[in-house]
C-alpha cells in the first residue's frame, strides 16, 4: 500500500504533466520535488513533506483544496493554502503581484505551524537557487521573465521571507543557503554571519511569572532584577531591534521609558531583557488593590500627558499614526460599509494636524511601577498624530474588548471588567481635567468611533468568525452609523 509521500508524487506528477517551470523550461514536476527533499532535510513529518509535493497544485493546476483535504488530510490541505496564493480576475499578475504578496506575507507571519515555515523556506529556497543561477549567467535581463520587472521588488520580498523565518529555522541548511543566494543577488542584504547561523543567547522562561500581557507577546519576571518580554512569531529579529531604537529616541525626549539591554532567544521566539528591580504593572497593581483604581489612572493619566506635551519633527523619525488607523477602518468597517467607513475617514482626515508623539499601545500591562516611578516598556509603534487615536486605543482596551465577554478583560489585564470601565472614566476625569460627566461622556463617544471599527477589523482577522462574532460587528456597525450621524468632528 502507498503511503501519503508516495501517492502524492503520483497525483501531483498527473496534475502537472506537461507544464515547464518559468525559468530553465524543465518539467515542473521537478519543482515540487526539489521542495519535498529540502523539506525532507529539516522534518520527517510527512504531512509536511506531503504539502511541499502539492504546493502549487491550487495555484497551477485544476486542483482544489477540498480534493486535497479528502485525499490527504486537513493538515495537508491547510499547509498548501499557505502556500497559494489569491487571484485577481480582474487584474493582471503584473498589477496584482505586491498585493498578492502582501497577503501571502501576513499568513506566513500569523502561522503556528512550524510546517508552515519550513515549506515556505524550502519552495522559497528552491526558487531562489533557480533564479540565482539564471541570474549569474543572464544577469539583470533574468528580471525581464517575471510578472514583476522591478528587481527591488523581489529584494523586498525575499529578504522579508528571511526575517520572519531567521529565529524558528536559522539552525538549518536550508536558511543558510537561502541566506547565501539573497545576499548573491542583492550584495550586502545581511549579515554574512547570518549565513552561518547567528548565535542568541538562550533563556528559558519555564517556572517564572507572568506579569504582563500584549499583542506583541508577553513579558516575564526572570528573577529578582530582570524582566523578559517574549515576542510572538510574528516579530522577526529587526521588529525587535525596531522597538528598541524606538525607546531609545524616546529616552533620549523625556519619555520614561525602559531600555533594553540585550535580545534574546526564548525557543521559537525573540525575547528582550530589561533590569527592573522590584518592579510590577500597573495592571498587577490594579488587580491586587482594586480601590486604588483612581489613583493609578491619574498616575497613567499624567504619563500620557506627558508622551502627549512632547512635539517631534519629521527629523525624529517618527511615522505617522494614519496609516495604523487607516488599516483599522479599511480592515473593519471598510469591508462591511464602503460609504460608512468614507464617512469616519472623513473625521479622521478633518482633525487638526499635530506635532503630537503618541504611545500607540498604551495600556496598564505596558506600564510598570518601579519605586513609584512609572516606565513603558512597550514602545514598537511610537508615531504622531491626534490624541484622540491615543483614546481610542484606551476606550478600546478598557470599555469594547469586555462588552460582549467580560472574560476577556479579566484574562488581558487581571482585574474585573467593572474595575476596567471605571479605570478609564477616571482615566478621562484626570487626563482632561474635569468632573463634568456631559463632557466625558462627549469625548468618549470620540475615543470609541475609531474602537468600534477595530473591533470589527479584529474579528473579521479571524479564521472563523462565530455567530456571536457576527453579532458583535452587527452591533459595531449599527453604533458606527449613529455616531456618524451624530459627530461633526472628533477633536476634543
């Protein structure tokens, strides 16, 4: 009897028969196949080499997922939809070609499966060592052949592919050669230690407590002096190194921000390590004394004035927060309601211009107390913009995540829903100076438009999204479109 391997070079030889690859005109066949053996040289799962066999199958041929999945399996069938990537009808593979990869980029960074990974590098690889010998014999007119003319183009794309796979797979071969044929086309892309694998030094965070919890990752108490926020996987070693030269150029304007001193490996994922003696979140604090609500909002109130009273010129270095938010509106409310989300863009567009710098991510579990003394730790989306982005945030974190599921709050910041919705009135009572509940209440309608649209920009992120999940953006809508008609500006 045949096993997975075997009959999937059968089934896909038949469904390739005839085609020639792009460059070199060999049968194609011998494509998936080159794959299956790199792969076969980091993994005996076969699953995973079984993908590498039919990766293109979706893309190139009549073949269909769902045969996949009833032939071969659901693994099987989900490793291959990594790899394939969505059509355009409409538009040329020329006109398409960045948005196509864009998309295919955010699968390979949201993957939990290590397969996933590892086929990417392997068809990648593949297709690099191709290109990398028709590059040196026909150099630059090889480009002439592709969809895509522009050489930088494909720079971009590689070398992305390359730092997110750099900490899960720099150990193998496979990294190292495609480091090799990166850096052949496009001299001095990395590092040529990354070609013989980069050394971290290597923590364990098994048995310490965790004392903090964001979307980057999660940040660990190592021992007495040192603290380790660990990165998710779809942090590459430059988004780390990012966020540390941000805090730096904040340090450097006044902001109380914690430096780190050293990147780290933590398994699979970046970590970074900062010295906080004797220090715990705001968050931790809340949860142990929840009547001590109010003071640490003032206290979080007047670091935020204080990110907010800093003016930066376009010589920091900073990015605009438009394009984060313009993200959530198209991401959100855009794919429900065109008109609706040109609408809140609108109000968006119409704020004042500001100088402002904004924390980006600020929340109580990315602010620690340390002899009283508050530090951010977090500070990888550092930009400038209008305060009310900053509120939305806040309004999200604090009053949309526990609306429909209270839980949610209790397992984000550790304390109870009630005690979230009261730490952000109170928030707003002391950041703007004023008991007057007619104006708190005008300036977090503001703060939530922009919150309602990133709840729905969440849950439409989502695989499968529930019947509750489509209730809940049913609700965001509906409160979206009364606002709108309600607001004729969000400056406060």
């Amino acid at each position: 009897m045949m096993n997975k391997i075997e009959e999937a070079i059968i089934y896909a030889t038949v469904m390739h028969q005839g085609k020639v690859r792009k460059l070199g005109s060999i049968p194609y066949i011998l494509h998936p196949l080159e794959v299956a053996q790199i792969l076969a040289t980091m993994t005996d799962d076969q699953d995973v080499i079984t993908a590498g066999i039919l990766h293109d199958i979706v893309e190139d041929t009549d073949g269909t997922l769902q045969e996949i999945e009833k032939r071969f399996g659901e693994r099987v069938a989900l490793l291959v939809s990594s790899e394939s990537e969505n059509n355009y009808p409409g538009e040329s593979r020329s006109e398409s070609w960045k948005r196509r990869k864009e998309e295919s980029l955010k699968v390979l960074r949201n993957a939990d499966d290590q397969g996933v990974r590892m086929l990417w590098l392997a068809d990648k690889l593949a297709n690099i060592r191709s290109l990398a010998g028709n590059y040196s014999e026909h150099g630059e007119k090889v480009w002439e052949s592709f969809h895509q003319h522009d050489p930088e183009m494909h720079h971009w794309y590689y070398q992305t592919i390359a730092e997110q796979l750099e900490l899960s797979l720099n150990k193998t071969g496979a990294f190292k050669e495609f480091i090799k044929h990166i850096n052949f086309i496009w001299p001095g892309s990395f590092d040529s230690e990354k070609a013989r694998y980069r050394k971290y030094r290597e923590v364990s965070v098994e048995g310490c407590k965790r004392i903090g919890r964001g979307a980057k990752g999660d940040v660990y108490r190592y021992d007495d002096e040192l603290i380790i926020k660990v990165y998710n996987q779809n942090n590459t070693y430059n988004d780390v190194e990012r966020e540390i030269a941000m805090a730096r150029k904040a340090f450097i304007l006044g902001i109380p921000t914690a430096i780190s001193f050293g990147i780290v490996a933590v398994g699979d994922h970046y970590g970074a390590m900062y010295e906080l003696v004797d220090s715990e979140t705001i968050s931790y604090c809340i949860a142990r004394d929840p009547g001590q609500v109010e003071a640490y909002a003032k206290l979080m109130s007047e670091v935020a004035h204080t990110i907010h009273d800093t003016e930066v010129t376009a010589d920091d270095g900073f990015p605009g927060v438009m394009d984060r938010i313009r993200d959530y509106i198209e991401g959100g409310i855009g794919r429900e309601d065109p008109d609706l989300a040109g609408k809140v863009m609108a109000l968006l567009e119409a704020l004042p211009r500001t100088d402002t710098l904004l924390h980006g991510d600020f929340h109580t579990g990315n602010v620690f107390l340390q002899r009283g003394e508050p530090l951010l730790i977090d500070m990888d989306r550092l930009a400038v913009g209008h305060p009310i982005v900053e509120l939305s945030d806040l309004y999200y974190f604090y009053v949309l995540l526990g609306e429909d599921d209270p839980g949610v709050i209790e397992r984000f910041m550790g304390f109870s829903y009630e005690t979230s919705q009261r730490f952000f009135r109170f928030f707003l009572k002391h950041y703007l100076g004023t008991e007057d509940e007619a104006r708190l209440d005008e300036v977090a309608e503001k703060a939530s438009l922009i919150g309602y649209s990133r709840m729905i920009r969440k849950i439409r992120k989502q695989r499968k999204p529930s019947d509750a999940d489509h209730r809940v953006v049913r609700h965001c809508a509906e409160k979206i479109a009364e606002l709108t008609e309600r607001l004729d500006s969000l400056a406060f």
